[in-house]
C-alpha cells in the first residue's frame, strides 16, 4: 500500500487539494494543537479536480497469472483506503513476458498514464525502461535488482544487498557467524554473494561455504558439495569400496597395482601391495565405525 500513497501524495504535490474543504490559515498559529475550521457556514470553494492517471503493468496471464491477480487486487485495495477520487488506476497486462511489458507500457502512456507501476520481473522492467525513458515517465518496479534502478525507476521493495545485509547481521546477532551461500550463477547470484562476504566480514563472520547454481539447473547437484554427507551416505560409499577391493584381488595376485586414496592429499595413487594387505585393507574397512561429517558451517544464507 506504500506505493499508493505515494502516489497520492504525488497528486497532491500538483496543487490541488486533496479535500475541498478550505482551512482559515489566520486563524491559528503555530503553537496551536488544533486547526480551526473558518465558520461553520462558510460555503466550501470549488476546486477542479485534475486526475492523476497511474498505469500498472502486471501478468494477469500466462504462468505467473495468480501473482498478477493478488497485485491487482492489492492495489484495488490501496485505492479504497487511500479514498481519492482524482487518482485512476489503469491495468495492463504483462503476460509475464519482456515483449509483453513493453507493448503493455506503450498502451498505458498512449492511454494517459503519467506513472507507471510494475512490471513484476526484473528483465521486464529493462524492457519497458527505453520505453518510459523516452515519454518522461516515471517507474516504480516491484523489482529490487539495482541495476535497473535510475534515470526514473524507482523500486518500492527493499533491495537485493539491504536483504542479504539484515539477514547476515541477524544470523550474526544469534551467534550464527560461520554462513554458507547459495546463490543464481548470473549477475543476481553475484549481487548476493559480494553483499554476504561484506556484511558478513563487518560482523566479524565468515563466510566457510558457497555453492552456485543455473535458474533452470539442478539445484541438488549443485549444493550437495558443500553438505555433509549423512550416515546412510556413508554406509553406501563403504559399500562400494570393499566392492572395488574386493574385484582387485586378481590384479593383485598378478602383481599390479591397485588405486588407493590418498589420505593427505585427497588424490587416488597406485600403490603396490600383496593380497594379504589387501585383504586386510577390506577387513579394516567392514569394521570402521562410521562418522557423519560435521556441519562446516553454522547457516545457510
């Protein structure tokens, strides 16, 4: 709704009141609490009303349709509230597309609009940007992506970093100071992780994991290094390597080697050895008591 009264304050910064009613400024002065109303009889003047028309760009179809609705609906909400009859909200719809806003844009300012509100998604709002541009009209985006804020568009959310700053400085106050982030592999992601590794570093935390991952990728894929592994994931490695030892023996007995982990450097190596020290190998390896990984990290961000 804070967008909304935005606007009715924009259309009252046009001089023209936002009620009819005039106010005796003699009246009163500035250490008075209440304003005095000029005589009860005193005819009300009459001041034209000039409309503010408002075009609000959203997806009323397509697959973001719902969202499109709970907005419009939001905004015809705003409007009762707000109780102005100079202020004209005018829909268009988006389709949730760049082409879509654009074409949606070009309608609202050929229809009047001196303001437009929207459109919901951040490559949209780079669309309809050379649009508004070159009619002189204003944009408040529901976008937070900086970089398409300026030369007349406004966000109304709260932005990207200011986010990931209050959401590091409480993880920080909870004593949550070793984060993991997750991030878009794009610009966005990059936005994200530059604003954690800094509010991260003012709060004197530190940042022990990061993962990054396409839009459209597998997520679980890419976030599974950095997670440790449980129990039963474990169980099933062990599984497979008593298996792998246990092909070996041929090879072995023939005199060849065998890959072998290397446990200070992490690297598989051949190593010799005799069937007897392979099997014992197996045998240790079927009674380790297994471990979970500890959490390398206090918080996901």
């Amino acid at each position: 709704m804070a967008f909304f009264v935005a606007v009715s304050m924009l259309a009252s910064c046009r001089g023209v009141p936002l009620f009819s009613k005039r106010v005796d400024q003699s009246a009163f002065h500035v250490a008075d609490a209440d304003i005095v109303e000029k005589g009860e009889d005193a005819a009300p003047a009459v001041v034209p009303v000039e409309m503010v028309r408002v075009g609000v760009l959203v997806p009323l179809t397509g697959a973001s349709a719902k969202t499109g609705e709970v907005l419009r609906n939001a905004a015809l909400m705003s409007l009762f509230d707000i109780a102005s009859q100079k202020l004209i909200l005018q829909f268009y719809d988006t389709e949730g597309t760049p082409d879509g806003a654009r074409k949606a844009a070009k309608l609202a300012i050929s229809q009047g609009a001196e303001l437009i509100i929207g459109p919901l998604y951040s490559k949209n709002v780079r669309a309809v940007r050379p649009v508004t541009h070159d009619a002189d009209v204003g944009v408040i985006t529901f976008s937070t992506d900086p970089s398409n804020l300026g030369d007349g568009v406004y966000t109304i959310g709260t932005l990207t970093s200011q986010q990931v700053e209050h959401i590091v400085r409480f993880a920080c106050d909870k004593g949550y100071k070793r984060l993991a982030v997750v991030s878009q592999d794009n610009a966005a992601g990059d936005i994200v992780s530059m604003a954690a590794k800094a509010a991260t570093d003012a709060c004197g935390g530190t940042i022990t994991k990061a993962a990054f991952y396409e839009p459209n990728g597998d997520f679980q894929a890419a976030v599974s290094p950095i997670m440790p592994k449980l129990l039963e994931d474990l169980e099933t490695e062990r599984e497979d390597e008593v298996k792998r030892l246990e092909r070996a023996r041929e090879q072995v007995a023939q005199g060849h080697p065998v890959l072998m982990k290397n446990e200070e450097t992490g690297e598989m190596e051949e190593r010799h050895m005799s069937s007897e020290q392979l099997q014992t190998l197996i045998d240790e390896l079927k009674e380790k008591e297994l471990q979970r990984d500890p959490f390398e990290f206090d918080a996901v961000l």
